[in-house]
C-alpha cells in the first residue's frame, strides 16, 4: 500500500514538474535530482499491454490491467504518431485508475486491443464514468493498424450531440468474428479528474442502466425529500436557520447533480460551457452558505463573537475569488480551491475546539456531521491514489455523507426547535402570574371598549339610515326616462352615491360619485357632495358649471387627502343628453338599433383638491333613442374579484350590458346583480359598489303620440276626444307632466273645475315657473269658489310674467270676495294703471268707496 501511495506522489511531482518548467528556469541540479527520484519510484514494468481475449459474450471489467498511456505534455502528437511509437513509450496501468494530476492539463493516449475468439460478432459497450472529461476521441484500427472508425465526444459538445445519450461517456463497439481490432483513445481530462474504462457486454451494459438510474433517484430523492422537510419547519417557524440549511443543501444537490453528470443530462444539455463552470461556482455557493449555516446554526454572533467576524472575511475572499473561476487559468483556480478549502477546514476545526469547550447542545450535532464529513474526506483520498480498493462503498462514500450529514443537522435543528419550545414553556410559567395580573385589567378594558364599540354602531346604524335617505326613491319614471340602481355598501356606511334631479324647462340630472377611502369619512365627503351637487344643478344647467361649483366649495371644506370622482348626464325632454366627466370610469351607451356600447367621456379631473381643476371641465352632447341604455358605475363593480384572483372587469360588464337588451328594464338590471353576485360569491369583497342604469322607456314614443294627438284635437275645440286619448297617455305613464298639462286645459274649457285643478297642479309640481298655467288655475280656483286658493295662483303668475288685466281681475276679485277691501282696491288701482277706463276696476272701486262710507271707513 505505501508502495502505491509513493508511486502516485512520484507521479504528481513529475507533472508538476512538467507544468512548472514551462514557466520557472528550475537548477540542473535539482531537475536531474527529480529526475533520478522518479525513476526509482517509478514502476519498473514498461511493456504495453497485451490484448484481452474475448471468449464469451458475457462481459463486464475495467479494462485497466490491458492498456498501455502515454503522457503528451506537448499536445501535438496525431494518432499516427501514437500508432507508430514504440510499445515502450506507453506505460502500462496494471490494474490501477489512470493517474491526473490536480494541476495536470496534458493529453493522454490509451492503447488496447480486443481479440475475438468468438465465432461470431461481439457487440460490446465503453464506458468512460467521467461525466467531465473535456474531450475524447476514440480511434478504430484493424488487425493491420489500418484506420477503419473515429468518433468525437466530451464535454466541451453539447449533450444533444452524443450517439448514446448518457451521463458517461459510451461508445458502442462490434468485434469481428476471430479479428484482433485495436483502439486508441485520447483523452483531456479536467483537474481533479480521474480516466478509468470499463467494458460491458451489451446485456451487463442495460441490466446496469436499469439498475443506475433508480440508485441515483433514490439518493436524490432522498435529498429533496429532506430539503423540502426543511422548507416546511421553516414556512411554520420561520426560522431563518432552516432557510440557510435549505438554500445550503439545495447548493449542495445541485452540486452532486453537477459532478454525477446529470445535471448536462437533464438540465442544461445545451450548454457545455455552464457545464464546466458549474462544478466550481455550486462549491463556493456551497462554501458560503455552509458557513453561513454554521455561523446561525452555532449562534456564533453571541457565542463566538470573533468567529463571526472570520466569518465575514470568508466570505469577501469567497466574493472576490468567484469571478476568478470564469477567467483564471484552471491550475491556479484548484490552487486557490484547496487554499479555500483548507482555510474552511481550520475555521470548522476551531468551530469544533470552542464546541468542545463550551459543550452547548446545539453543536455536537454538528460536531457528529463533521466527523463523518472528514472520514468520508479521507477514504475518497485512499480511494483516488489507490489506497484502498474501489468499490461500491468507497464510490459512493461523499453521497452517504451527504444523506448522514443533512439527517444529522436535520435532527439538530429540530433539536433546537425543541430547546426553544422547552424555553418558551419556561418563560411562559414565568409570565403566566404576570398575564393573569393584567387579565382583570384587559377585561375591564373590553367591557369598556364593547361598550364604546356599541355606541359607535348604533352612531353607524344612524350614519346608514340618514346615507339611505338621501338617496333618489328607486326606480325612479318621468319625461320618458326610467332609473334603477345597484347599491351596496362595503361596510354600514359608503363612499359610493348618485342623485336624481328634476331641472327646470323639463331637464333631467344624474350624478353618480366615488369617495376615495371608506368608512365615515368617506360617507361624510358622500354627504357634502350631495348637498353641494343639489345646489349647483338648481343654478346650472351644463355639467362643467356644476362640476365647477361644487369643486369649489369641496376645496374648502375637504382638508385631507381624500378627493370625489364624479360623472354628470344632464338629459333634455327630447332626450339630447350633455354630460360631463370628472375622473370618473367612463359610463356605457347602449344602442338598441344595432347593440353596439360605446363609452362617454370628457376632460376633467376629481373634484375636492385643487382649485386649477376648474379650469379643465368640458361637456360631452349626444343624443339617446328611444330603448336605449346608459349605465354609470363605480370601481367596485368592475375591480370586484372571484375565488380565482379574476376580477369582473369592463368587458365583462360591456357584454352583460349587450345581453340583457332584449329584457325588460327591471329584468335587466336584475340579470347583471345576479351575474355579478354569482361571479364574486363567497369572496369578501372590499370597495362599495354602485351601478345607474338609466333607459329612454320605449312606451313613452307611444305616449307622446297619445300627447301630441290629444293637444291637437285641443286646439281644434274636440275637447271630449281630446280628453279621452290623454287619458290613455296617463295609463302608459300617470306622472307625464305635459299629458296633465293638456288635461288640465281641457277641463278648463269644458268648466269642469276640480279636474282642471288637480291636473294643472300635477303639472305645476315641477314646472312652477309657467305662469300661464298659474293664471289658468286663478282661473279654475275662482270659478270653484276658493277665492283663497284663486288669489294665491293669481300672485304667483303676476310674480313670474309681467302684470296684466286678466291676472289682476282674477286676483282683485278674489280679494273682494274674501272682504279683503283694501287689498282689492289696491289691485283694481294697479289695473287702472295698464287700462285708464277698465270698466270693471271703476265699478269694484266705486263699490269699495260706498262700503267704506257706509262703514265710516278710511
């Protein structure tokens, strides 16, 4: 065993004797000195190999013991060359793994030969198990040294290129029946690298692929089994060791999937060049993470301050070394590995001296890992310069370290998670006096605070109710136009509203707003828009005036970062719709003549944070027909989500909106809640939503047809037709102002008084700026008899249109009627003044004077 072990260190001098001379001019003396110490250690036998005689088709050996290398240092040497050397040049390997040097980068020859004494072809397989040798080509020479085959393979080619698709390398060859066929390979290794060559028969070679690849699951699986257990402490824990030790172990696998060559297999066959980096930069990834581990694993921060500042060190050296491993001559990157490793060895060594004299539990077992880490160390050096035999165990000797290590600080991190629990329970008894102290105080703070939290709902509920008031009576019908809504508030209060108003000349308003925020401040900003969006749209009649107004005054009342988003559709009795925008999402216009949904939009910002807003509101004109749809809606609607993260989104809405124009109103309005309910359910959603939905009715062309027939048969004098068909304008909708209008009218000439009145007063409801309709209904009122009311409506057509005589004579009589002498004397004098010699004004003075005689009255 010395023996081998002194023939291996002649051989590593030799070569680095070999490497060096290139570069440093050595002494004679000491080369000649070298010289004569390698041959004495050198083997003494140098006859090449005899060829190995196949007499069964069985077959499964290293075919060690029957080649003959040679060293080319110069790496110019052609394959003839190699053929025509002297046998003597080549070094026979007795038996033993083909040596390479760490810092060898020579190419080596190999020289067999393969006599069949069978009476048939003997196909068998070459196996190279060097998943990194960098390049191999495999010479075929008959019985006569005539060149017959050549094949190219290593790992410096894509994997994608190899004939049998393996992580060795394989060549499948055929001997001829009673032919002596000779070989040569050449080979460049890797440092680091061994070349040992087996041959199989072709029965032994898929009897050994059936059995590799459920070996290598199982040490992997095992491996990620483990890792993924980690994971699981750590996603439950949280603590950060067992993160490292993932991130370490999962370097680590990568590692060993790397150095097996399934990683070229598998993952990244396409790049050789990842290939031959990949072994060195998953070592230092594992370098930095093991200590990282260690340094949390030991709690070296409190325990060991000074080697948490090694610990630093190590890794900037590792930081700065790294892009070495790209770039750097490949000898001078294993020099600075070794250097690492020999300093991550000295620093665990300490590691494990403070271990022993601290002796905390944590780290004898990672004392135990590392123990057998070292063994396993050093049986793969007995085994790499032929020490001891290669076998299963000494093969595999790093994979069960790998396995035992991960158990053993698998269980030492569960270990610790069960130090801490038994410290949490010591704590826990030490503080369970002080939590039952404070238990009394708690309780008494929760009664106070349910309490509080009762008041604060019942003020919520109180919020809620006054919220809902304030919004339109639904569904709402008038002029031709329907309304409904959706509205659901995320919480008892919401930041999400619309109004409907009825403007003057017959003009209809909607408004729909978003409050940013929820909660009560949200509902109480909810509040002053209403009121401020009230006052505007009585004063104008364009959107981009109200929007004006109430920025305005939201500017000076909102004080915090909150703003309202807002959309405004002002529609006229013909239906032409302005409408204007203040950054609001952008309504949808159905059209019912061809289905198609467009979207309405203008230039405007929110409302309620600066002033210079005023400046950039425009309105929108456009024209709605008779069935068609415009529905206004806030972002609850459409950012709602489903259980799978989908929210509802515009489009979805836009095709709802398509496919509910056949239904009628009501129902299509409840086909897009239930669709939309039925797509958010079981989701807790987190925003108010409000959708407006507002239709031209399609009934009232008919009722404005019933209308316009019944004025025109008005003003012809056929009152009782005209009667009958506005009769059955009511019954298509009883709130149509104008429909009232002309009834009125009608009764009034007919004299039927008290149907004149209550249709005139229908009328008058929105629209009591007419003041020939006051004057009608003076008239109506007086020839019931109500003088009172009479005189009311006389005051107020004088008040709206200027005075005339018919005004005044309803009025002044009225007056005198009521024994109301000196107010009716006043507006027979006022009478006098537009008509000098009106009869009836000097005959009711002339009475008023006799009546004051008579009284003795002023």
């Amino acid at each position: 065993m010395m023996i081998k072990l002194f023939k291996r260190i002649a051989e590593i001098v030799k070569v680095i004797i070999l490497h060096t001379s290139k570069n440093v001019k050595i002494e004679n003396c000491y080369l000649v000195l070298t010289i004569v110490f390698l041959i004495i250690l050198s083997p003494s036998q140098s006859t090449a190999a005899v060829p190995m005689k196949i007499i069964s088709s069985e077959m499964h050996m290293n075919l060690d013991s029957y080649m003959g290398m040679y060293r080319d240092t110069e790496k110019n040497l052609m394959s003839a060359d190699i053929i025509l050397m002297n046998n003597e040049n080549f070094f026979p390997v007795n038996g033993m793994e083909l040596p390479v040097s760490l810092l060898s980068s020579d190419v080596f020859w190999i020289r067999f030969s393969m006599d069949n004494r069978l009476i048939v072809e003997h196909e068998w397989y070459l196996e190279i198990p060097n998943p990194h040798l960098k390049s191999i080509i495999l010479y075929t020479f008959d019985e006569n040294f005539r060149l017959i085959d050549e094949r190219k393979s290593g790992s410096r080619y894509n994997f994608d290129m190899r004939v049998i698709r393996d992580r060795n390398f394989i060549f499948k060859l055929t001997e001829k029946p009673l032919k002596i066929q000779h070989y040569l390979l050449m080979v460049q290794p890797d440092p680091f690298m061994k070349i040992k060559i087996i041959a199989y028969s072709a029965a032994e070679f898929h009897e050994r692929n059936n059995i590799l690849p459920g070996v290598a699951g199982i040490f992997f699986g095992a491996l990620f089994a483990l890792v993924l257990y980690n994971l699981f402490i750590f996603i439950a824990i949280r603590d950060p060791g067992n993160l490292l030790f993932v991130f370490y172990y999962s370097a680590l696998t990568l590692l060993h999937i790397s150095l097996s060559g399934f990683g070229f297999k598998y993952v990244w066959p396409g790049f050789p060049w990842w290939n031959s980096m990949s072994v060195p930069v998953f070592i230092i990834a594992c370098l930095v993470l093991s200590i990282l581990f260690i340094s949390n694993f030991l709690n070296l921060k409190s325990k060991i301050p000074v080697a948490a500042r090694i610990i630093k060190t190590l890794i900037i050296s590792y930081l700065v070394f790294f892009p070495s491993v790209f770039f750097a001559d490949h000898a001078v990157v294993i020099i600075i590995f070794i250097l690492i490793i020999i300093a991550n060895f000295i620093f665990i060594s300490y590691m494990i001296l403070n271990i022993a004299v601290f002796g905390f539990r944590t780290g004898k077992f990672f004392l135990l890992s590392f123990c057998f880490f070292c063994l396993s160390v050093l049986i793969y050096i007995f085994r790499y310069y032929s020490i001891i035999p290669a076998n299963n165990i000494t093969m595999l000797i790093f994979q069960g370290a790998s396995l035992v290590e991960i158990v053993t600080i698998s269980l030492g991190l569960v270990d610790r998670i069960h130090m801490k629990k038994v410290e949490t329970e010591s704590q826990n008894i030490e503080l369970e006096n002080l939590v039952n102290k404070r238990t009394e105080e708690l309780n008494a703070a929760v009664t106070r605070m349910e309490w509080k939290d009762k008041i604060i709902q019942r003020e919520l509920d109180l919020a809620k109710n006054i919220q809902l008031g304030i919004l339109p009576e639904l569904p709402y019908k008038g002029k031709g136009i329907r309304i409904d809504a959706i509205y659901r508030a995320m919480s008892k209060v919401s930041g999400d509203f619309f109004d409907i108003f009825s403007m003057s000349g017959g003009y209809t308003g909607v408004i729909i707003g978003d409050v940013s925020g929820h909660g009560m401040p949200a509902a109480f900003i909810t509040a002053m828009a209403k009121i401020n969006f009230s006052s505007a749209i009585q004063n104008n009649l364009f959107p981009s005036d109200i929007f004006r107004e109430v920025n305005t005054n939201l500017v000076n009342i909102i004080k915090t970062d909150d703003f309202l988003t807002a959309f405004a559709v002002v529609i006229s009795p013909s239906f032409e719709i302005i409408y204007g925008n203040a950054s609001h999402l952008l309504p949808m216009l159905l059209r019912k003549k061809d289905f198609s949904v467009s979207r309405l939009d203008t230039d405007g910002l929110f409302l309620g944070v600066m002033p210079e807003a005023n400046k950039m509101f425009t309105d929108g004109m456009d024209r709605m027909d008779y069935g068609d749809r415009l529905i206004l809606f806030t972002d609850g609607i459409t950012e709602s989500k489903n259980i799978h993260k989908e929210a509802f989104g515009e489009e979805r809405l836009s095709k709802l909106l398509i496919g509910t124009a056949s239904l009628a109103f009501e129902d299509a309005k409840d086909k897009i809640f239930a669709e939309w309910n039925s797509f958010v359910k079981g989701v807790e959603q987190f925003d108010d939503i409000c959708l407006v939905m507002i239709e031209i009715d399609p009934d009232y062309k008919m009722l404005v047809s019933f209308r316009d027939d019944g004025f025109r048969l008005l003003v012809e004098g056929q009152l009782d037709e005209s009667i009958k068909i506005l009769g059955e304008a009511l019954d298509i909708d009883n709130n149509d102002e104008k429909t009232h209008l002309y009834l009125g009218e009608c009764h009034l000439k007919k004299r039927n008084y008290p149907e004149a009145v209550e249709h005139l007063n229908r009328y008058l409801a929105n629209n009591d700026i007419d003041g020939n309709v006051w004057f009608h209904l003076a008239q109506a009122y007086f020839n019931m008899g109500d003088s009172i009311m009479a005189n009311r409506a006389a005051i107020k057509a004088s008040q709206i249109r200027s005075e005339s005589s018919d005004v005044l004579v309803i009025s002044g009589l009225s007056l005198r009627d009521l024994g109301q002498h000196d107010e009716a004397e006043k507006i027979w004098k006022r009478l006098l003044s537009l008509e000098p010699y009106n009869p009836l004004a000097l005959a009711e003075l002339d009475k008023i004077k006799r009546i004051k005689n008579k009284t003795g009255g002023i």
